[in-house]
C-alpha cells in the first residue's frame, strides 16, 4: 500500500473502495494491456476491462458504468488526446467527468501539455512500476481537482505555475549580476 491509502488510518477502507472501482484500460497494443491489467491486480484492482482502441474505448463508456480510465497516448485512427476529449464533451457517456490516466512512452512536455489541455487527470511515462500506476489512480480518485466546463476546456482543473522569484545570477569573475533566464511557463506545468 502506498502513503495514499493509509491517510488517517483508512488505510483498509480507501483500498476497498478503490478495489470496488471498474477500470478501463484503451491500449492498441495488447502487451501494455496485459501489463498494466496484471499491475492493477497486483493491487487487488481486478474489475478490468480491455479495449484495443479509443473507438471501442468510448463505445464501452456509453454503455458501462466505467470508473477510471487508463489510456494509451498514441493510438491509430483516435488518440488518447482525442478520445479525452470526446469522452468529456459526448452526451451518451454516463459519467464523462471520470478520472482519465494517460499511460504513454510519449513524454516529451508537448505530449504532456496536450494531454493536460485535452482533459486528463493524470499522465504516466511508460514504462513505469506497479506502485507508479496505482500512485497515479490512486490520486486522480482520492484527490480530485475541481471540474471545469467552458466553451474551449472541459476536464479537471489545470495545475497553475506557481510563482517564485528569479535566482539573481553572479558572475564573480566579471563583476556582473544578471536576471535568473525566464522559463516557458508551459513546460512547467505538469
């Protein structure tokens, strides 16, 4: 068990609850299903449910109380980024503010970025351990952000940039003191 799931000794009833839970796993490639479905049961999170690609993925959330999504990044015809969004904005999915994970090998800040601004909760760079999959659901469950619906976003709420001041930098050698470098505000955002 992991430090989300022995806070104030609750331990045994938030496992439970997050073993209760129905989970879908969208992965064009079968072997990364059958990883991450065995790293779930290692958890004792056995009500799985497979699906070879987003199509089916969102066929499956149309008519099946799903509670937490796990979801590939690259995927043929539909990608995770595009099935994020469908899933939130499609009328017929029965819970469309369902915890979504994005798993991928993409984990360049672009793909990041994308995944966040397309709706998901969570993202989770392959390849990753058991304990880094069930900290990942675990926290898109347990501590969810307030959901947002707007015109151009619907998902969870962003993570904002926290700001702090710049490091002065000292170049002692040239008797110079400059400005720390800005960084795009986007790459830290995770």
């Amino acid at each position: 068990m992991t430090d989300l799931t022995r806070d104030n000794g609750q331990g045994a009833k938030t496992h439970a609850f997050l073993a209760g839970l129905t989970y879908l796993i969208i992965d064009d490639n079968r072997f990364a299903r059958i990883l991450m479905r065995a790293a779930l049961a290692g958890f004792g999170l056995k009500h799985v449910i497979e699906a070879e690609d987003a199509v089916e993925g969102l066929a499956l959330l149309r008519k099946l109380p799903i509670d937490v999504v796990l979801v590939d990044y690259e995927m043929p015809i539909v990608n995770g980024c595009e099935f994020t969004r469908l899933a939130r904005r499609d009328d017929g999915v029965l819970n469309p503010e369902l915890p979504i994970v994005m798993v991928s090998g993409h984990c360049d800040w672009r793909c990041v970025v994308a995944a966040r601004d397309a709706g998901v909760h969570e993202y989770l760079a392959k390849p990753f351990s058991a304990d880094d999959l069930f900290r990942r659901v675990a926290m898109a469950v347990l501590k969810p952000r307030p959901f947002i619906r707007s015109k151009t976003y619907v998902g969870p709420e962003r993570r904002s940039v926290k700001t702090t001041p710049l490091p002065v930098l000292v170049d002692r050698r040239q008797g110079t003191v400059t400005q720390a470098p800005v960084l795009d505000p986007i790459a830290c955002v995770a």
